[in-house]
C-alpha cells in the first residue's frame, strides 16, 4: 500500500514490462504495467492502476492472418472515495488481403467490468466489427 501525507508529497511513478517473441508465422506480446497516481485537488485521492496484456497474432499464409489479445485490468483508489474496479477485454479477430489495394478484416470483442471486488459481473459488451480497407494506386484532389 502506497501512502501519501499531504498535498507537497506528490507520488506518481510507473513501472511497466514487456516481452516480445516474433518468428515468420507468429508474434506474441505480454506485457504488464503499474501505475501510481496522486491527484491534484482536494481529495488527496491516490489511484493505482495494475494492466496486463497478452495478445499474439498467427500468419496461416501471406494473405490470412489471425490475431486474439486480452487485457485485464485492475483500478483502485486509496483514501477519498473508494474505487475499485476490474476489467477484462478480450478480442479475436482476422484479417484476409485481398490484393495489394483492398484488406477485409472481421473481429469479436467482449469487454467485462465488475466493481468492488463483486463475483457478480456488473457490465458486459459484446461487439462485432467488420472493416473493408481500399488503397488505391493513385489519389489526388
């Protein structure tokens, strides 16, 4: 736990880590970060915020491609009004290259929020999305 006394003894510090692994067919990414924040105001209210991330993204050809991540997510407040939060968003997508002028891609997100520590789940959001991305050769105004 993380205590500050006063408004002159700010605190706000980060940490944050990462591992990378990249081949010709696969890549992968974890990463996690802390961060630390003391508000400015009247509150003297200090917010930590805990994130871990995976997410990989496999090349089945030069063409297709498939990639999922997650994030999970933790936001806590000391002193103040007392906040805590946990969140999980997790994504599967793919992405199919037509040519060298047009991408279709499609992806899956589910987004989960519960508060205080509850066993319940208190928000979930799906979403579907589907892009078209056209480069044309030339383009002028």
């Amino acid at each position: 736990m993380l205590y500050s006394n006063g408004f002159t003894d700010s605190v706000n510090w980060s940490f944050s880590a990462s591992l990378n692994k990249k081949t010709k067919m696969f890549d992968a990414l974890i990463s996690l970060d802390r961060n630390v924040n003391n508000s400015s105001g009247l509150t003297d209210e200090i917010l930590i915020n805990n994130t871990a991330m995976l997410s990989g993204q496999y090349r089945m050809k030069q063409n297709k491609t498939f990639n999922a991540s997650s994030t999970l997510s933790k936001l806590r407040s000391e002193s103040g009004a007392a906040v805590d939060i946990t969140t999980l968003n997790t994504e599967v997508g793919f992405t199919y290259i037509v040519n060298s002028h047009l991408d279709l891609n499609m992806s899956i997100t589910r987004y989960n929020q519960w508060v205080d520590s509850s066993a319940a789940t208190t928000l979930v959001r799906d979403q579907l999305s589907i892009g078209i991305t056209y480069r044309p050769t030339e383009w002028r105004l």
